[in-house]
C-alpha cells in the first residue's frame, strides 16, 4: 500500500461537516492567533491599566456563561446548523470593537459581544461528535488540535511582522482588521453545513429568552440523572485546568516583558513553540489516547502543567519557550483525553446540554480566574503562577480516583 492509499484510509472519516468545520478552523484560527502575543500590551496602549485585562476578561467569560445554557439546550432541540451559520457572522464582526477602539472599554464592549456570540459553541462541539465514528474520535479530537496548531504558527509571526513594521497601535489596528476579514470568510463558508439532529423545530429569536429556565433544569439537573458520575468529575478537572491557566494567560506577556526582562520585539517568538508542538504532537496524542485509553493521558496533563509552569515564572525567553511546548502538550493531553471520554460516555442527545453545562462552570471560573491573575499579579507578580502549582495536585488525585473510563463491553455512543 503506497502512502496516498495509507493516508486515503487513515483519513477518510474527514468528509462532510467534519471537513467543513475543519476548513473554517483554518481560516480562523489563522486570524485569531494573530493578535495574541500582543493584546495585552494594546489594551495598556489604550489606557487599559490596573485591573482593565481581568475586567475585559470577566465579561467576556461572563457573556460566554450567560449563553452557555441555552446553547446546549438549543443545540439538541432546535439543531445545530442555525445557531453555528448565524453566529460564526456575529462573531466576526465582534473585532470590529477591537480594530476601531479609541479605548480599552471598545475591547470591553467588542469581548461581550463575541461572548454572547458564542452560544453556538455547544453546537459545534455536538456536531463534530455527530459526524466523527466512535472509533475514530481519539485521532478525529487530536486532528482538530493539529490543525488548531499548524495554522495558528503563522499568526504570531503576522502580528509580530506588522507591529515591527507600523508599531503597537497601528500594527494592531490592521492586525484586527485582518481578523474581521477572515473571520467573514469562514463564516460564508459554514453555510455549507448540513443539520445533523432530526425533526428539529423552527427556531425564534423568544426561544433564546423563553427557554432559559428549561434549558437550565435540562442542563444542571435532569442531564445528570443519567450522565455517569465520572463526567462530572472529568469536568471538574477540566474546569480546574482553565481556572488555573486563565490566571497565567491573562498577564503572561506583561510578566515575561516587565518581570522577566524578555524583548518586547521578541516575544512573539515565545508563542511559535506552542504551536508546533500542538501541530507535530496532536496525532500522536490521539493514537495513544485510542491505544491505552484517555485515562493515562489525562492524569500526565496535569503533571506537565506544573513543570510548564514551573520553567516560565523564573525564567528567560528561552525557558518560556520550552514552557510554551510543554503547555501545548497540556491542552492536547487533556482536551483530547476529556472529548474522547466524553462521547463514549454521553449519549449523542445529550451532549449538547452537556456540554453547555461544562461551558457555564468553565466560562465562569475562567473570568473570575482571568480577574483574580490580574488582581494577584499587582499584589505579587510570581503568585498567579504558585496558585497554578498548587491546582494541579487536587486535578492529579481527583483523575485518579475519580475519573473512570468506560467499561469495554458497553455500547460506545
């Protein structure tokens, strides 16, 4: 069997929405890498001082929070395409807040937006799990990161070019513009969609407001009387985990640049390891995670996480490097592991409001983490990083004794 045939076989699960969704993650994860490296020294620019990142942070997550019920309760109701097609556009033209803004409150405004824009988050997650077969979904849920790693290495380095070339403010203004442009684009092309639930119900605007109590109880209370106890425990450690880098991440660079003495010129380069490594490891994270089973790759998740962050907070560029490969392997280990036992272990008309409770918790305790890193960080700058340390030990016992995969002889949904 010659390589095209061995490739043609490996990969023929990726046809249809799969291959759909896939194309318009390209395209925008292109643009959304883009203008990481230097966001928060542009929301500083534009007197965002003190507290502004945590508060930009808060509300975003807030927003995302606010949707996340009804949008895994309008995910298995009503379908999945409307809510993915509609505000894949809303979101798009969120940046536009950010590419225009005299001041970090426009960022605040264009962050509530996008938040609430992504209701549809839900959906997509429960389509992807539609169209993927069971036993294909370790390597189909580490594809998706690969590609989220590939085409995100050449953003920082875009944004990196224009800032050297036109300086922060104006480098960032055409940095979001690009954003919005390629954001329109991908949306255009998720009009090719297919529905994946059947008999669904017309949507209206009402349901988004009507439903919300029932969503809730769907979400918080009935989905759980017979979603297996090892998903909420999974979740737990998924939440944990970004509570704990949410702290990092909102004032990583500021760190790195102010505390650390890292060229602000070079920093975008701390940020091309990440991704190469989500890039080179992501199908050998998914065959493992299919050979051995999630369980072991999601225990070491945690574990890494600890020495990733360990090299970062007394380092230098190029032990920040090394950091950012080893958290790149920390979001393939878990992501992965956690989606791969989730669909084994939840039923397909489930997923959606499970997933929508995930996203609830995780949004909030992301906001409040992204405030309180901002907020420890002016009291002592090295504590966000020891209080990362210190969560990994509750995510390392609670995977051991807490978190058990699925028993073989069961049916594999």
């Amino acid at each position: 069997m010659d390589l095209k045939d061995l490739l043609k076989r490996e990969f023929s699960f990726v046809s249809g929405n799969y291959r759909i969704l896939i194309v318009s993650w390209i395209i925008m994860d292109i643009a959304s890498e883009t203008p990481v490296p230097y966001y928060q020294l542009y929301v500083q620019a534009l007197e965002g001082t003190g507290l502004a990142l945590g508060i930009i942070g808060l509300a975003n997550f807030l927003a995302m929070a606010l949707v996340a019920f009804p949008g895994g309760y309008l995910a298995d109701k009503y379908g999945r395409r409307w809510l993915i097609t509609t505000m894949t556009f809303g979101v798009a033209l969120s940046y536009i807040f950010y590419a225009l803004a005299p001041t970090w409150h426009f960022i605040l405004m264009g962050s509530t937006v996008q938040g609430l824009c992504l209701i549809y988050q839900p959906a997509l997650f429960a389509m992807v799990q539609d169209s993927l077969p069971p036993e294909r979904r370790g390597v189909g849920s580490s594809l998706i990161q690969m590609i989220h790693g590939t085409f995100n290495t050449p953003g920082p380095v875009i944004g990196g070019l224009l800032l050297m070339a036109f300086g922060l403010v104006p480098g960032m203004r055409i940095v979001y513009s690009f954003v919005v442009v390629l954001f329109l684009i991908a949306a255009v092309w998720r009009l090719r969609l297919k529905e994946t639930v059947e008999n669904t119900e017309s949507i209206r605007f009402r349901y988004f407001i009507s439903s919300y109590p029932q969503a809730f109880r769907e979400c918080c209370i009935n989905v759980w009387k017979t979603v297996p106890r090892s998903v909420l425990w999974l979740f737990t450690v998924q939440i944990m985990l970004m509570f704990a880098n949410s702290q990092i991440n909102v004032i990583n660079a500021i760190y790195a640049i102010h505390q650390l003495g890292v060229s602000e010129e070079l920093w975008w380069l701390a940020f091309v390891p990440l991704l190469l490594t989500m890039m080179v490891a992501s199908i050998p994270v998914g065959k493992t995670i299919e050979r051995i089973g999630p369980k072991i790759p999601l225990l070491a998740g945690p574990l890494t996480l600890a020495l990733a962050t360990l090299l970062f907070v007394h380092g230098n560029l190029y032990t920040i490097m090394l950091s950012m490969c080893l958290n790149g392997l920390v979001f393939l280990l878990v992501m992965s592991s956690a989606m791969t036992l989730t669909a084994s272990l939840v039923e397909p008309e489930n997923r959606g409001k499970v997933r929508g409770f995930l996203n609830f918790m995780g949004y909030i305790f992301t906001g409040v983490g992204m405030l309180l890193g901002n907020y420890f960080y002016d009291l002592w700058p090295q504590l966000p990083f020891y209080v990362t340390i210190g969560l990994t030990v509750p995510m390392v016992l609670i995977v051991i004794f807490r978190v058990h995969e699925p028993d073989k002889h069961s049916p594999a949904y």
